[in-house]
C-alpha cells in the first residue's frame, strides 16, 4: 500500500507501514538506523550494480583504504571495518581475486602483508567515489542545504561515541 505524501509538520504523527504501527521501534533510534541502512545499501547495491565492488559490506571501504594508504596492513583494515581478522581476510581475498588489490610482504616486517592497489583498482575506486557523492547529493536530496552539515555532524559524533563505547 502506497505511504501517503509526509507533511513538513508530521515529524511528531505516529509511524504507520502499510497500515502497521511499529510498537516500541517508533522510538527506538535503532530501528531507524537499521531501515535507514538498508534504504542508503540497496541505493548504493544498485548505483554500483555494474562494478565489481557491488554488493556485500566492506569491500568499499577496504579498496578506499588501500588506494589511499599504500601498504596499509590488514589489520588496519580490520580495525577500521569493526570485523574479526578472518572477515577482513575474506573481503581483501576478494579484491585480490578480482585483480583489485595486491599483497606483499611488509617491509619493516617479514610476518605482515602489505596491501597495495592495483591500476585497476585505482580506477575502480575514483569510480566509487563519483558514485558516492552522486548518491549524497541525489539520495538524500530532501536534506535541506542548511540541515546538512548539522546532521552529518551529528552523525560522525554519533559514530565516533559509538567506536569508543564498542572498543
């Protein structure tokens, strides 16, 4: 059943989904996050439906990572994605398989790999990154110009309270 147009003012009206209120999750900043990942990851899914970086999660971020810090080690990666090792392990197999990234050994330590992008996947990556701001600009057009830099403020401080309660 179609949702009927939102009035500016109807912040405050009470969530109805296909004829269903949501109980308790009306207040639960959760159960937005969730719903409001999962609307941004299938924009994204299909923005980048053509590339080889679509779908699953990490991938983006750990290409993103490599092409700006050559040699970055998997364990950053990991740390940055907020995955176990093997997790991250699999993602940069992934982008290796693909002929994205490369592996070699550290230099300052035998035992480490150290991760570099490849032609490829640099390419791969600036085509991500116009993919990206289109969908900032695009997706979340009904952000006013003004409500932006507040909301992504909030955000970030969000996110970055949220690492040091996790870690």
């Amino acid at each position: 059943m179609p949702q009927p147009a939102l009035r500016d003012d109807a912040e405050d009206d009470p969530i109805v989904i296909a004829g269903y209120r949501i109980d308790v999750l009306e207040g639960a900043f959760s159960w937005y996050i969730r719903s409001i990942n999962s609307f941004v990851s299938q924009d994204l899914d299909q923005r980048m439906r053509h590339l080889d970086i679509a779908k699953g999660k990490g991938k983006i971020t750990a290409l993103l990572l490599i092409d700006d810090y050559p040699g970055i080690r998997p364990s950053a990666i990991a740390e940055v994605l907020m995955r176990d090792r093997p997790a991250t392990g699999r993602i940069i197999d992934r982008l290796v398989t693909a002929g994205l990234v490369e592996r070699a050994v550290a230099a300052d330590d035998q035992r480490a790999q150290a991760l570099r992008i490849t032609p490829a996947g640099h390419d791969l990556a600036e085509t991500v990154r116009g993919i990206v701001r289109a969908q900032e600009r695009e997706f979340f057009d009904f952000i006013a110009p003004e409500d932006r830099a507040p909301f992504l403020r909030i955000l970030k401080r969000t996110y970055m309270r949220m690492r040091q309660k996790w870690e």
